[in-house]
C-alpha cells in the first residue's frame, strides 16, 4: 500500500483497535474512546471491514481477540507510542538542549553586549552551539529568514515591517581621550570636537550617519580612522590626539580596561534604539523562545544602567 493510500484510510481506526484488544470490552472500550457503546460497536464492524478480519469474538461478556487481532497490536505498539511521545507537550530544559543557533550582532553588540552575555547563557545550557554573524541592518529580513541567522541584535535599519521584535534598551555616544590628551581635564566643546581628530568606532549601527547628520551645518571634522574594532584606534592614539566617538557601553568598557576618559558629545544626538529582531519562522521554538528570553533578560539589564535608560 502507497502512502497515499494510508491517507486515505481512517488511521483512528487502528487506535481503537488497541483500545479494545487491551479492555476486551465494547464497554470498557467505549469509556475510554469517550463514545457511546453502539458508536463503538459501529467502529468494530469498521474495523473488520478494512481489515477483513472478524478480529473478536465474544465468549460470555468478554471479546477474545483473533491471532490476526493480536499480531496488529504487537505491530502497532511502537508506532502509536512514538505518536503520543510526539504529540505530547515537552517543557523545555536547558541543560539537555544540543541546538544550534546563529546570532546577527552590530560591533557594539558583539565588543560591549554578548560577553557579558553568553556565561549566563552557557551557565544554563552548556551544550548549545552558537556562530555569532555581523549583522546586515539593510537585508535583514533576508537574513532572518532566508540567509539563515535566528535573531539579531541591532538597531532597526532598512526594512523590518515582517520582523518579530522585542525593545532592549536606547544607546547613547560618548567620547573618549587618552589620559594626555590635550582635553583630558575638561569637556570637549562643539569648537574642540571639530578641531581634533577623530576615530569613529561601531559603524554598523549607523553612528557615522548620525553624527555627520547632527553637525552637517558646521565644517567638516577630520576623520582619521573608521573602524569597528576599538583596539584600531588605540594604536593611533601614541601618534594622534584622537578623538574617539563610539557607543556609550564601549566607551565605559574602554576606559576601565584602557585608562582613558569618557567625555559627552558637546551636542545632541538622537539615542539608539536597540532591538532583538526574529523571523516568525523561529516563533514557536521552545528553545528559540527560551534563548530570545535570556538575550533580552540580559541584555536589558546592561542597557538599563547606561545614562540613555535612567
């Protein structure tokens, strides 16, 4: 028989064949089908029917099954239990998980965000496997969907209307200078900030297009260096008295681990918005849901000390 056949047939049929041969009963049968003794009466003639078997007959109150009977329901054991496990709700454990997962992440996200993130996560399920991806803010809905990453963390750029999204928090812009910087010692203002030279860090958040945007009516500053790695910029700063825009999170991390000063813009610039974005394809997931949770949990909690969440 083709499969197609099988789905031609009344498979439920089968389920209540077991049922009877284990309550040798129409009865006892019934109760547990949750029908009525003539309906499954009316499933016992259906059933010999389609198998062409009488499959019981009856000695005092109870149904004796026939060797065909019993040879179905050796057969069907294993199927029908494979059925039920598969069909039955499972709770989500962390600590049995083994998937994979491919995270989008802007350069901020990646240097100020995810290590602090991933030993909560791998505290909790540390057999997962994750590729941590740049993000492409101006594809990402291909990337989500057809490109293959699960979720991305980055501000909304481009196109996102088909996207799931949950709001992390807002990103702000520091600066920052060497301890021997001439404006170690006192707030950049607009006049400093266009005389110096510059290092723009993080640039697939769009920072770039901010700032040039926000100081557009004023001469152009000198930009020596774009790059999305900070460690780029430090080495000019033996050479340059560099200014360094880069987002407020990296600028904290930077000037603990580097000894430099974080210093504000002298002027306003709109926040970032930060956001996990996923496709509906990984909507119902379990553990599609349970890692967006932690990364959102997690991240939040990190955005919200920042000046921009306070």
């Amino acid at each position: 028989m083709e499969l197609e056949e099988i789905y031609r047939q009344d498979l439920s049929l089968l389920i209540a064949l077991q049922i009877l041969v284990e309550e040798r009963s129409v009865t006892q049968a019934a109760k547990r089908l949750h029908l009525s003794q003539s309906a499954t009466s009316r499933i016992l003639s259906r059933l010999r029917e389609m198998l062409d078997d009488p499959l019981f007959s009856r000695v005092g109150q109870q149904l004796v099954p026939t060797s065909f009977a019993l040879e179905c329901y050796q057969q069907l054991r294993q199927p029908t239990g494979q059925l039920i496990e598969l069909l039955t709700p499972k709770a989500f454990v962390p600590q049995e998980c083994q998937q994979q997962f491919s995270i989008a992440a802007t350069d901020y996200a990646m240097q100020a965000l995810i290590p602090f993130i991933l030993p909560h996560i791998y505290q909790q399920a540390p057999n997962i496997r994750l590729e941590i991806v740049p993000v492409q803010q101006k594809e990402l809905q291909a990337q989500l969907s057809v490109k293959g990453a699960d979720m991305a963390i980055c501000r909304a750029i481009g196109q996102i209307g088909n996207l799931q999204h949950t709001f992390l928090g807002k990103v702000g812009v520091s600066c920052l200078v060497s301890p021997n910087h001439p404006l170690a010692d006192r707030d950049i203002s607009l006049e400093d900030y266009l005389y110096y030279p510059h290092a723009t860090i993080a640039i697939s958040d769009g920072v770039k297009a901010l700032l040039d945007d926000a100081i557009s009516q004023y001469p152009p500053r000198t930009e020596l260096l774009r790059t999305p790695h900070l460690d780029t910029a430090l080495a000019l700063q033996s050479v340059n008295p560099l200014i360094i825009t880069v987002p407020e999170g990296m600028a904290a991390i930077a000037a603990e681990r580097h000894r430099l000063k974080v210093k504000p813009l002298p002027f306003k610039l709109q926040s970032l918005d930060y956001n996990l974005f996923w496709h509906s394809r990984c909507e119902q997931d379990k553990a599609q849901k349970w890692l967006r949770q932690e990364i959102a949990n997690a991240t939040q909690a990190i955005l919200a000390q920042t000046p921009q969440n306070t």
